[in-house]
C-alpha cells in the first residue's frame, strides 16, 4: 500500500466556484477541483496555491482550511490511500486558463449547483459543499469582501 498526500482549494469569486475538465486520452472525462501533489519541504497551503496557479493560472488566495477528503486507487501495482486536504479560496477575477500538459482542456467559474452536479467525484461534492457552507456562513458576517489577497 502507498500513502500520498494532495492539497487543492475550493476556488470561489463573486459566489461562482472554479472547475476543471480533464480528458485523458478519451479514458477520464469529468469536471474536477484543482488539486495536486505535495512536494517536499512544502507546507499543505503552499501546496494548495501552487497547485491552483499551475492547474489554472489563478492567483488564489486562502481563507481557511475547510476539511480533508480520502479515497483509494488500484495501481498495477499496488494500492494508493489519498488524502487530500483543502481550502476555501477567493481570487481577484474570473480568468482561469487550464492546465493542457495535465491533460486539463477547459476551466470555468460555475453557479454552486451547476457545480455540484458538474463535479465527477462524490467526496470533491462533499468539499464542495463544506466550503460554500463556510464561504455562505463569512458572507452572511460580511466579511467576504474583506478578506485579503496575498
């Protein structure tokens, strides 16, 4: 068994969440959250704001950790447990450009429940909802507006 480690944000800007089409070889087609491999010496939340800015070109920035999702994969080889850990992000503007050596070919800012039921995989929907309840719960403070990018 191997254990690998990954970290990835929930992207929102003016209430729209950020996703990514990936279509490897016609053999995985879905919509996806940016999310990537943690690399050494690196901290979980630089992870996860280098692995939005490579997967998207979006300048993100982080507002807080809202949870950690796990799932595991067969190799041909052996079995890989992943643990993702993620965050709320806000960016500056809708602009995202996918990714294309990721196999990426398109990215987008979608409506929550036009996000929902884009996103292929049940535990990045579980995410996703922990996160827009948190990004709704900072709004209703009036806080979102505040929160500074860096």
């Amino acid at each position: 068994m191997i254990e690998a480690t990954s970290c990835g944000g929930v992207v929102i800007f003016r209430g729209k969440i950020l996703l990514l089409y990936k279509n490897y070889k016609n053999r995985y087609e879905g919509w996806v959250l940016p999310k990537g491999t943690v690399e050494e010496g690196e901290a979980f939340h630089e992870t996860a704001l280098r692995e939005v800015r490579e997967e998207t070109s979006v300048r993100a920035s982080i507002v807080k950790y809202v949870g950690k999702s796990q799932y595991s994969f067969h190799t041909p080889k052996d079995l890989v447990v992943k643990s993702v850990h993620w965050y709320l992000m806000t960016a500056e503007n809708y602009f995202s450009k996918p990714q294309k050596e990721e196999y990426f070919r398109d990215s987008g800012y979608y409506k929550y429940h036009e996000a929902y039921h884009l996103l292929k995989f049940a535990n990045e929907k579980q995410i996703l909802e922990q996160a827009y309840s948190e990004y709704l719960n900072i709004r209703r403070n009036d806080l979102w507006e505040k929160v500074k990018h860096y």
